[in-house]
C-alpha cells in the first residue's frame, strides 16, 4: 500500500508539470539574453575572425547592471583610455600582451586578470604575430555613446 501511494504521488507531481517547471520570476527578467546561458569561449572565439581591422567584439551579456564583452584582437587592441562611469574587469582568455597598468606597460598572459577602476588610464596591446582573446566585464553596462575618452589616438 504504501508502494502504491509513493508511486501515485510521483505520477501526479509528474502529471502536473512540476518536475520539469523551471522556477521563473518573469517580472524580474531585464537582461539580454532573457534566459541563463553557458557559453562555449573556444567556440565564440573560433567562430569570430578577425575579418578588418585590429579587433572584434560582441556584447554577449547586457543587463542594467552589469555587461559582458568577448574582444578578439591582435596589434594595439586599444590605445591608452579611461573609463567615466563603468569599471572594468577583463580576463585574457588566450595569448600573450601588455597591458598599460599604472603608468608602465607589464607583460600579460593568457590566465592573468586585469581590473580597472573608472578614471585610471589603461590600454592592451597583443604580442608581435599574436592574438588577444579577452572577456571583459563591465560593472555597468556601457552607454550607447560608449564610455572611452582615448588619451592616445
């Protein structure tokens, strides 16, 4: 009997949807994607060549809170810049660079992490022949007129 009413009650949780809802707060939902995403780095970085140009770059995750860049580059990805109102964390993913730190250029590599505060200038360049794979996070997302006032150009 007690067989019975376990697998009874396994049934009707399984009939009424309950195992398989996804726990959801639509009203809470202000990102693009809407939805939760695991992404495939190798796979974005290899599916998005250098076609012009020094670099490629896609917003992969926009909120109001928050903004996610994948930055493919190679020679100087940026020229020496600051931020006005988004701090800027960046994780290089692949290859080997400079990065314009405090005044001085230091040597980066794939694994190393990078953080920037608004108003602190800072720059990247990949090494001779290679390229850049970054993923960079932005503590908000960045105004549609950009937030980079170059210092060199």
């Amino acid at each position: 009997m007690k067989t019975i009413l376990i697998m009874a009650s396994m049934i009707l949780f399984l009939f009424c949807g309950q195992a398989f809802a996804q726990p959801i707060a639509k009203h809470l939902i202000d990102a693009k994607p809407p939805e939760a995403q695991l992404f495939d780095v190798e796979k974005w970085f290899e599916e998005h060549p250098i076609k012009e140009g020094n670099m490629v770059s896609e917003t992969v995750f926009l909120s109001p809170r928050g903004q996610v860049n994948f930055i493919r580059g190679r020679g100087m990805v940026l020229g020496r810049h600051i931020h006005t109102q988004v701090d800027e964390v960046l994780y290089i993913y692949k290859g080997r660079g400079e990065y314009y730190i405090n005044g001085k250029w230091v040597p980066a590599k794939a694994g190393q992490f990078h953080s920037c505060p608004r108003g602190v200038a800072h720059s990247s360049r990949a090494a001779d022949g290679e390229e850049l794979w970054l993923i960079v996070f932005y503590t908000d997302p960045l105004p549609p007129q950009g937030d980079r006032a170059m210092i060199d150009e």
